[in-house]
C-alpha cells in the first residue's frame, strides 16, 4: 500500500529527542529519512539505558525506519557532499543553534541557493531568533521557564517537571506538521521554506490559556495536585489501587452523584457548575474520596463506565504494556531486529484510513546505508567511498 510521503526524501540531523521523533513521523508515514552523523556516530547513541545488544533503547526506538550515514559537514569534502544531497532531498531537519547551523553550512538561506525547493526545519531550544536564541535547552529548561513547573505538583511542593517529556514531543510534531504544511504549500509554488520551531515557544503554548488568565486577571497560579483546574476531578484511592475521576460538564456531574448515591448534591448551591465544584473540592472531595475507598478499582470502573462517566486505574508502565487496548490499537509492535530478535517498539498514534503509516525496520547502526546513499544516489564507486572514509569525511 503506497504511503502518503513516498518519494519525500529528508536529510535528519537531528539529536536526541525533539527533531528525531519529527523524522520518526516522517520516516513511519513514507519518507526516506536519511540520519546524518558524525564520523564515529553522535551523543545520543551512547545515552540512557542499554539493551542487551549493546545499543541504547532511545535509539532503537527513535531510529526505527530510517537509514544512517555519517557525513563531516564542517570539512569542504563534506559540504561537497552536503551539497549534492541536498540537490536531491525535499527537506532538511536539524536541532542546532542559529550558530551552530551557519558554521554547518546549514542556514536555509545558503541551502536554498543549492536548491529553491528544499524546506528547512530547525528545531532548537529558544528558535532562530530572539534574544535566547543561541541558548542551549532541553525539555526540563523549556518546562521550567514557561511557567509549567511552576503549577506541576502538590501546594507547597517545590516546583515539579512531568517525567514524560511532552515538550520535546510537542516540538516534533509541531516540526512534522509545518513540513508538511510547506510541501502542500511547495507543491501549489515550487519554492520551499524554512520551519523554525523552539522548544520554549511549544510550552508556552502549550500552557498559553495561563498566560491569557494572568494577563486579565492577575491572580497567580498555583499547583493544585492531582486536580484538575476548572472542574471535580482528582485521583482517589480505592481498596485495592488508584483510580482517576474526571467530573467535567453538568451531564457527567449528574451521573455521577446518582450512580454513588448522592443525588441530593444536584441541587446543593456549591455544587452548582464546574467551577463552583472545583472551588469547593476541599468539601467535595472527601465524599467522592469515601465511596471510591469503599469498593475495588473494577467496582468503581464497572460501575462508572456504565454510565459514561470518565475513570481510569493507574497503571504502572509494566500494566500499560500489557493493556490488550494498547496492543489492539498497535501502540506497541514486534520489529525483527538483526542479532536481537523480535523487538518490541512503539506504534503510531495517528492513524490514516487509506495511506496508513507503519513500523517496519530497525534503527540502523552508525553509517549503514553509507554505500546505498553515496554510491547508489550520488554515484561515487567503491574505491571513492574508502577514500572517504579513510580522509574520515564519512
């Protein structure tokens, strides 16, 4: 079945987090993406957790349907390279400072000069301009200066990042959409563009309701736990595990209080709307805390499931990896992978009805396809290949 990005080929500078889960999404709807590293490979193979083969699970898991080649586009034999890829690609990704990327060679200005049609995506920690654009970031710095661990934890706690780093991922799937939003854009013009996409602008708005209420109304925010803001909601603990409530609209709120016997709160003035709900959660709380405590995480699923109110058991990952959902829906697939077996890989969240995406290889080692891309693409033979090689240009 033909995927919706054959024949869009992306040049993948990208390290770490962010730009490789953009090229993973490209790579898994139909792209080549080629990831280009340094003579020897890069950082982010060595970091984290090992597998038993010796390779790192962050790079299997974001590598997976890529190709690899190692390229040194500093050295003027790599901008020569770099040049007669970019001739032949769609699209460039990267994660490098405004600096960084002029030493590189890879500033859209000059890339487009080789070719009018390629699209840039840059993917850094403060974006291509502004006054901390040659900062260096990661995902907890962005989290911490947008104002997000600042109302992530328990009133009174210090302030508190999210483990799962929903920033990075954020950044990569804002940097997926805006490729594609050029290639439409390219296929109507014929001329390509530049995507700048930072880490601090995907949590500000991400968070941006917070911004717009501080700006009116000058109340600060503050963390509020497991509640949720705006509404009744919070993590309850049941006889046997815990279980998350959430009590957003009037409709959910009715059907709730007449499952848990509690109808007499329908009409209680404190109880009134959601906010007034969440407001009075100190007085709240302890009622819907009590008729969880008094049954099993089945019970209260079972009984609130069906009604339609929305519940869910914490889980531990080793739980959520063996939620039948979680398999039905292919969040996690089975990879053969050369010298380790069946792998296990996360799936695809987007899910197309006619050019679906899928996972089907393996993260590459370092350099791997080099022959199929220099040879194959560029035309250089064999003998031109270990010339490079031992010049350490690849």
């Amino acid at each position: 079945m033909t995927k919706i990005l054959e024949g869009i080929r992306v040049l993948d500078f990208g390290r770490f987090l962010a730009c490789p889960f953009c090229g993973l999404l490209m790579a898994s709807m139909g792209a080549e993406v080629i990831r280009i590293e340094r003579p020897g490979g890069e950082a982010d193979r060595s970091m984290g957790l090992m597998a038993p083969n010796g390779e790192n699970f962050f790079m299997l898991t974001m590598a997976r349907n890529k190709k690899a080649i190692t390229l040194d586009v500093r050295s003027p034999k790599g901008r020569k390279l770099l040049e007669a890829l970019v001739k032949q690609s769609d699209v460039i990704i990267d994660n490098f400072s405004p600096e960084a990327k002029k030493e590189m060679g890879l500033e859209y200005i000059s890339l487009r000069r080789v070719n009018p049609g390629i699209i840039v995506a840059s993917v850094s920690g403060f974006g291509q301009y502004g006054p901390y654009s040659q900062r260096r970031c990661f995902d907890p710095i962005a989290q911490a200066m947008s104002g997000s661990m600042s109302v992530t934890g328990f009133p009174g706690s210090p302030p508190t990042r999210a483990s799962v780093p929903y920033v990075d991922m954020a950044a990569g799937l804002y940097a997926a959409l805006g490729i594609v939003l050029c290639l439409y854009h390219r296929d109507r013009t014929g001329v390509g563009q530049e995507v700048d996409i930072s880490l601090m602008d995907t949590a500000v708005s991400f968070g941006g309701h917070y911004f717009s209420e501080h700006l009116v109304t000058g109340e600060p925010q503050e963390p509020v736990g497991n509640h949720s803001r705006y509404c009744a909601a919070n993590l309850y603990q049941a006889r046997d595990g815990w279980v998350f409530l959430s009590l957003l609209t009037d409709g959910i709120w009715r059907r709730f209080i007449r499952t848990a016997g509690m109808k007499h709160l329908e009409y209680e003035p404190r109880f009134k709307d959601d906010m007034s709900r969440y407001r009075n959660r100190d007085i709240l709380d302890p009622l819907v805390a009590q008729w969880v405590a008094d049954r099993t995480v089945a019970e209260v699923m079972e009984l609130l499931d069906r009604v339609g109110v929305p519940c869910g058991p914490v889980k531990t990952i080793a739980e959520a990896t063996e939620d039948p959902h979680v398999w039905a829906r292919e969040m996690l697939v089975q990879v053969e992978h050369p010298g380790f077996g069946k792998f296990p890989l996360p799936g695809l969240a987007l899910k197309l009805s006619q050019t679906p995406g899928d996972v089907n290889t393996a993260a590459p080692k370092v350099g791997a396809h080099n022959e199929e891309i220099y040879c194959g693409l560029l035309g250089y033979t064999e003998h031109q290949l270990e010339e490079l090689r031992d010049q350490q240009i690849i």
